[in-house]
C-alpha cells in the first residue's frame, strides 16, 4: 500500500467538497439566468478534483491533509449555503425570472456569494462583541496562561508564586469573581501535600488553612471541576469558615494522576450564576495549569541534569589534567634522575678509563690499550643512548628552547627524513607543549613502524587562537582510508584532550597518513 493513503483519499475529499459547493451555485444560478455556463462550472468541478488528487502528491500537503480537508467542507457548505439562499430567492419569486430580471441573475449570485462567506465571522465577531459590552473583554485560557508559561523559571520558587498570583488575579478580573485561592506543591515538597499558596483577595487575620494530604489529592484527582455539594460529601474542611450563599468552584490542576495544583474560585451570593461555560472554562485553565507546571518541573530537572553533567565534565577534565600533569612531573624527574645519577656515573667511568688507557699506552702494553679503548667506546655509547632515552622521556630542549626546536632535534633522531615547518608560535603553557610534543613524537613512531622510507613534513601554526599542528607522511595510508586503532593513538587522544585539545586522522591509500592536532592557546605568548 502506497504511504499516505488516507491523506491522499482526504486530500480527494476536499477537492470533491469544494467542487460541489461551486456546483450547487453554479446549478442554482442557471436557474436565475446567472453565473457561469454549466460545461465552465462542471469543468472547475473537474479541476479541483485533480487538483485533490495531485495535491495527495505533495508530502507538505499531506501532512496537512486534515486542516485541508477541514477547509474544503468549509467551502462547500458556504456553496452549499449560497445556493440554498439562490433557490430560497426563486421560490419567493414563484417563477423563473423573464425579461429584464434576468440581468439581476448575477448580481444575486455574486450577492449570496459574499454574504455565505461572510456570515460565519460576522456572526462571531457580533457575538464577542455582545459579550464584551456586557461582561468585558475575556481571554481564552491559552491566552490567560500565554504570558506566564513563556515566562522563564526561578530557582527559588518565586517564579511560580509569580505565575499563581498573575493568574489568579486574571481569572478574578475576567470571570468577575469575588476571591480566587490556589494552592500549590511547595518549593522543595514531594507533592504529596498541597498548601494554599495565596489568595486574591487576601482577607486580613484568616487563619492558614490545613494543606490537603495525600488522601486528599487522591479524591480531587478524580473530581473534575466541582461545587459545594461535592465538597461537602468528600472534602468538607474546604468549606470551613466560607459563607454558605457564596457560589464555590473547585478545579484541580492534574497530569498523569498528580494533582499539581488546586484552583478554588468564589462568586458572591447575589452575582450571576456560575454557568457550565464557566465551569468548563475553570477546568480547561487548571488542565493549561497542570501542563505548565509539569513543564516548569521538567524544566528544572533538566537544568539540574545539565549542572550536573557540567560538574562532571569538568570533574573528569581536571582529573586528566592532573593525570598528564602527574605523568610529566614523574619524567621529568625521571630525566633528571637519569642525567644526574647513571649519567654522572658513566661520563666518571669514561674519564677513569681514558686515564687508565693513557697509563697503559705510556707503558707500552698495546693489549690493554685496545681492550680499553673498545671499552670506552662501549661507555660513550651508553652515555648516548642514555642521554636519548632521557630526552625521549622529556627532554629539556623542550622547556628551555620551545616547541619548535624540540621537534626538530627529535626529527634530527629519528631514522626518516622529517622536515619541521613552524611559523612563529610563541611559548605556551607546559602542559600544552608537551601535550603537541609527544604527540608529534608518537606519529613520528608510527610512521617509522608502518611507513618505513617514508618522508614526513610537520607544521606548526596557530590559526583562529588554536595551536595546529599537521604530521604528514608519504607511506602507503590506511587501508580503505579508516581510522587507526592502538593504545598509541588514544594515548595521543588523551593527552590533547587533557588540555581542551582533539586529535584526527586522515588517510588516503597509496598518498599517506596526515595527523592533526589542534589546541586552544588563545594568542601566542
């Protein structure tokens, strides 16, 4: 079955609704000698058919079939009535118009016309207009409750005494009653209590009620708008010290089963009658009530839900920061461990051996001259290796001369031919500079593992208060251009992360790998 077939049998509906109603005036003013010719008439009546089925086509159409099709039966019933009026017009007359009254054919016709089409509006608006002579200008309760549920939320519970009071003192003013009471959840309840929150107007000395408990809201969350004979069958205490003439309403605000609210309105004794519109009126701003305050409560979990993703976020990026603080603070004392101690001591065993070397060869024993000087190449050897090993783990270079010349002795290092770009970058904080730094060290490794003879280009630069910096190598890619995996690569991850950065990759088969790091460092120090 096609999608939409429903909509598109309604948008059908409504191009048949319209073309009848421009049938039947066409129909009653043939009768009259007026109006279009009959094949003109039946070929609109053909065209709003097509276009009802053409329209079914058109997926906005669709999705507003029903308002369409309202629209149509809106059509045709004001041809309907144009029509009606047309022969209404001819019986009276008791015959077919002759001679010169057929010219008044179509005047008659566009007359009924305008007049079916404007009756319904006219009406409406006479009527409200009745209304507001006699009682004044009343809002509907979308338009009472408008204003305050656009209104933002409080963190206190102001807002919402805020949004109760305007409120009621609109339902007193346009429904012209003597006392509007709300009662309410109150800041920080469970919403198992509901205490009146305020009264307008406030009567000076009035004790404070008793809130209503949990049995209470069970009974008025079936109740539905009510008076005082339900009151006093099921909730007597409401009516305690009220005056038995006064005219009572209760309407209790609920969304799934919760009693949120309770709207307690007062007409005096000798005023109009509370009449059903009024009551239903009642009830439809408690349910626009109920809808509010359960937004508002969603509101506030929200944002309660967010403060507490920030915290934590924040919580886990200070964490990485002083993980990666900590991991750095261990190598550079692990540096310097190396180079003051085991270092110290190599370079004191070279300076012995050589000592020992120059004795031997003063001595003339050639055989202990070449066992030590084969031992003090092994010692120099060490002290490189060593010494690079220290560097590898942080190398002073890095805190004295800055990013760029760190990275171009560890290009100097390592066994592929490394080219090192950087503008003028400034010094940043150590952290940020040892988090790009051993990020680029460890692309130089994995471009050393996967792409031997490979050459790489690094560049550095900051662009728009981020420092950028691109390792790009010339080896065989990715296969199929995906992303890599490895502890490696999401060490590079964290680290950046640790300080606000982000890593990516991209890869091309057969063009290469090109790593970008990016960090934000405002303006170069």
């Amino acid at each position: 079955m096609r999608p939409g077939v429903r909509a598109r049998w309604s948008l059908v509906a409504a191009g048949a609704l319209v073309g009848a109603g421009l049938l039947a005036v066409a129909l009653a003013g043939a009768l009259l000698d007026g109006g279009p010719p009959l094949p003109v008439a039946l070929g609109v009546v053909a065209g709003c058919l097509l276009a009802g089925v053409l329209a079914g086509e058109v997926p906005p159409l669709r999705r507003a079939s029903v308002a369409v099709l309202a629209a149509g039966a809106a059509t045709g019933a004001v041809g309907l009535a144009a029509a009606t009026g047309l022969v209404t017009a001819l019986l009276v007359l008791g015959r077919l118009p002759v001679g010169s009254e057929r010219e008044l054919g179509t005047p008659l016709l566009v007359g009924v016309a305008v007049a079916a089409v404007l009756a319904r509006p006219l009406a409406r608006r006479a009527a409200q207009a009745a209304r507001a002579a006699l009682y004044g200008t009343r809002s509907s309760p979308d338009e009472l409750l408008a204003a305050v549920a656009e209104a933002p939320g409080s963190r206190d519970g102001d807002e919402e005494d805020d949004l109760l009071r305007r409120l009621a003192e609109s339902l007193r003013r346009e429904h012209r009653l003597a006392r509007v009471e709300m009662w309410s959840v109150p800041a920080g309840g469970d919403g198992d209590e509901l205490h009146r929150t305020l009264a307008v107007p406030a009567r000076a000395g009035e004790p404070v009620p008793a809130p209503l408990d949990k049995a209470d809201l069970a009974l008025l969350a079936r109740a539905g708008v009510g008076g005082p004979g339900w009151l006093r069958l099921w909730l007597p205490r409401l009516l305690e010290g009220r005056d038995p003439d006064t005219q009572l309403r209760f309407a209790p605000a609920v969304h799934a089963g919760r009693v949120l609210a309770l709207i307690v309105v007062e007409r005096t004794g000798d005023a109009d009658a509370l009449t059903g519109a009024d009551e239903r009126a009642l009830g439809e701003v408690a349910r626009r009530l109920a809808i509010v305050l359960r937004n508002r409560a969603l509101d506030e979990a929200l944002t309660d839900t967010l403060a507490d993703l920030r915290r934590a976020n924040a919580e886990l990026q200070a964490s990485r920061a002083r993980l990666v603080s900590t991991a750095d603070a261990e190598r550079r004392r692990i540096e310097r461990d190396l180079h003051d101690g085991a270092q110290q001591h190599l370079v004191a065993i070279a300076v012995g051996l050589r000592l020992v070397r120059d004795g031997a060869r003063d001595a003339g024993n050639t055989a202990d001259v070449e066992l030590l000087d084969e031992l003090d190449r092994g010692v120099r050897e060490s002290i490189a290796a060593l010494r690079d090993l220290a560097h590898g783990i942080y190398p002073p270079l890095l805190r004295d001369a800055g990013l760029p010349e760190a990275l171009r002795a560890a290009a100097a290092r390592s066994p592929l031919t490394v080219q090192v770009h950087a503008a003028d970058v400034g010094r940043h904080p150590e952290p940020v500079e040892a988090a790009v730094y051993f990020c680029c060290l460890e692309a130089l490794q994995n471009a050393a593992k996967h792409a031997p003879g490979s050459t790489v280009e690094i560049e550095m630069a900051c662009r728009d208060g981020q420092l950028v910096v691109e390792v790009s190598d010339t080896g065989p890619g990715l296969p199929d251009g995906g992303t890599p995996a490895g502890a490696g690569l999401q060490n590079m991850a964290d680290r950046l992360g640790a300080v606000g950065g982000s890593v990516r990759w991209s890869s091309t088969p057969g063009l290469g790998t090109t790593v970008t790091a990016a960090v934000p460092v405002g303006s170069a120090g």
